[in-house]
C-alpha cells in the first residue's frame, strides 16, 4: 500500500477513538466510532486473501449492523427530549439499545463470535490494534452513560462474556483466537465493574492494553501464529521464551505481576457491594483462562518440540525494531503492582 495512504489510513484510526473521548454530543461519538470502523477496513483487506476479505466483511457486517442499532437509538432521543445526550428521563429501551449495540462493536458474548473468526482471518498487527485500540471508543461512551445502564443487562453481558473467553479458550490452537477470547474475557470483567466503579473500567482496561501488546510483539518477532509454531521459539529467539512465559502469567492475573491489580480492585469491589456470587464465579473462571495461559507456557517453554533445523539458535537479532519496546513493555506488564496504591488514590 502506498506509504501516504498508509499514514492517512493510521491517522485515521488514531483519530476516531480520540473524536468519541472528547465528545458529550452523541452524534459526534458515533461519527467518531464510524470514522475508525471504515479506515480499518482497507487494512483489514490489506493481504489480498479469502480469509482475510470473509474476516473484513464480518467485521463491517456486525459493526455497521451496531452503529445502525446506536444511530437509531441517538435519533430516537433526539426525536423525544430534543438533546444529543442521555439523561435521567431517556426510554429505557433506547438505553438498552445503546448498551446492546456497544456490546456488539465490543465482542461481549453473546455477541462474541465475529471476534474469534476475524482476528484468526487478519495480519497479527492488526489483530493487536483490532483488540486495543478499537475497544477504547464503545468504552468510553459506555463510561459516560453509565449510571443510566441497567445493571442488570450489565451484569449478564459480563458474567457470559467471562465464561465464553474461559471457556473458549481452552480447545484453541491458534494464538490469535486464544487472544481473541482472553480479550472476550477481560473485557467481561471491565462490564462487571462498570456499574459500580466505572474508574476500575478504566484501570482494566489500560492494563489490559499493556498486557496485549508485547504479547503480540512477541508473537511477531516469533512469526508464530500457533502453538506448534510458538514452541519452536527457542530455536529462534530465546530469549522470548522468558518474556513470553512472564507476560501470560500476568495476563492470567497471577500475583505478584500486574494482571493481578485489576482482578484484585474488581473482586474487592464487587465483595463491597454485595456481588459476593459474581465475583466467585468470575474468579473460577480466570482459573481457567489461567489454565490455558500456563498450558501456552509449558509447550513454549517447558518442552522442546522436534524441529527439522540442527543447529540451536537460528538468531539472535530477528526483527530489530522490537528490540527497544519489548523489554520496556515487558517491565511495566510484569512490574507495576508495587504503584497500586498510587494508582487507587
């Protein structure tokens, strides 16, 4: 793609996320998620191959089908109270709509099944921006209208999406479909705090980002796309084997790492208002992403699988751009639990 298209497409994207943020007007947050759901899709179609052309007409089929749901919903309100926002007085189904299409341009179950499909059909660095930076929009409207949300519907959405991102995960072979249901998972757990505490939503999701992206910077220097192939790692770049192994025992929310602060605030929270039954439920489900994560582990790092090369340690210096941003990216994944008592106040 021409290099100037490239830097408008990526502008573009940037700007989409940071248009919805800084808006109260409801119009301009759709036309901020609008603006990045059609700039995404020329990368999406990037590769020219049927996989990735069916994963691109996924992602606009159920995105505009959302953004169709949210328009309606906008206009609706307007049509009613003659402003562009929800307040206190706004129909309770139109704030079900609202909540019901966000979860879709989300990925919540059960409206998870594009996601899976459409990050395994994509480029790994689009996969990463798919599960990051397109999920900060519909949570930062889902932020501001929060105490408007029935808790309700809240609760469910999150409480099915944290059983399908465990549950999903653990017959996966392909790595970009176990993040796309880690991602299912964690954003499970940012609904279910959203009703009570919407700035743990945010704490969640920051981590969150932290935690997946030097885990797929991993996968692109491995250029593994599934297990079989990340067990081959240590023949290539070994010293990704520890980083690896570190990052998705953070990621499973194992303590003394940082995946462990945010179920922490969350399951304490939740204890706080009485979700004593939600809050045990999420925690034997992240026993199970746990589970899978450690089985990652054992076949990357723990076991030496036959490989067809003879000599040991192909490279030392595969995909140099990486080099600098990793091993910083791998220190504040593994390392930021110590700050969070900064982090609460």
């Amino acid at each position: 793609m021409n290099p100037i298209t490239l830097i408008i497409i990526y502008f573009t994207i940037f700007m989409g996320p940071v248009i919805t943020m800084s808006s109260s007007n409801l119009l301009l947050m759709w036309i901020g998620l609008e603006v990045s759901l059609l700039a995404i899709i020329p990368l999406l179609t990037n590769k020219k191959s049927p996989r990735s052309t069916e994963a691109a007409t996924k992602y606009f089929l159920t995105q505009a089908t959302a953004s169709m749901i949210l328009l309606l919903a906008i206009m609706l309100n307007y049509k009613q109270s003659g402003v562009w926002m929800f307040q206190q007085q706004t129909n309770n189904m139109l704030l079900n709509m609202t909540l019901i299409s966000l979860a879709m341009k989300l990925g919540l179950a059960p409206f998870h099944y594009w996601l899976p499909e459409v990050t395994q059909g994509i480029p790994m660095h689009i996969g990463l921006i798919l599960l990051t930076w397109q999920k900060i929009a519909p949570l930062s409207i889902l932020y501001q209208i929060y105490h408007l949300l029935n808790p309700t519907i809240t609760t469910t959405l999150a409480i099915a999406s944290v059983f399908i991102g465990a549950w999903g995960g653990l017959n996966q072979t392909q790595m970009r479909k176990i993040m796309a249901y880690s991602s299912i998972a964690h954003m499970g757990w940012m609904m279910a705090i959203l009703p009570y505490n919407p700035n743990l939503t945010l704490l969640n999701l920051m981590i969150y980002i932290l935690l997946t992206t030097p885990m797929f910077i991993s996968l692109m220097m491995s250029s593994a796309t599934t297990i079989n192939s990340f067990s081959l790692t240590w023949n290539k770049t070994p010293m990704i084997l520890a980083i690896t192994s570190i990052i998705l025992l953070s990621t499973g929310g194992l303590p003394p790492l940082t995946g462990f602060l945010p179920k922490w605030t969350i399951i304490s929270e939740l204890l706080k208002n009485n979700c004593s039954i939600l809050s045990t439920l999420m925690a034997i489900m992240a026993l199970l992403n746990l589970f899978f994560y450690t089985r990652l582990i054992y076949s990357v790092s723990l076991t030496m699988f036959p490989t067809n090369n003879n000599s040991k340690m192909i490279s030392h210096h595969t995909n140099l751009k990486y080099n600098l941003i990793l091993p910083v990216l791998t220190v504040l994944s593994t390392l930021t639990l110590p700050l969070s008592p900064q982090l609460m106040t």
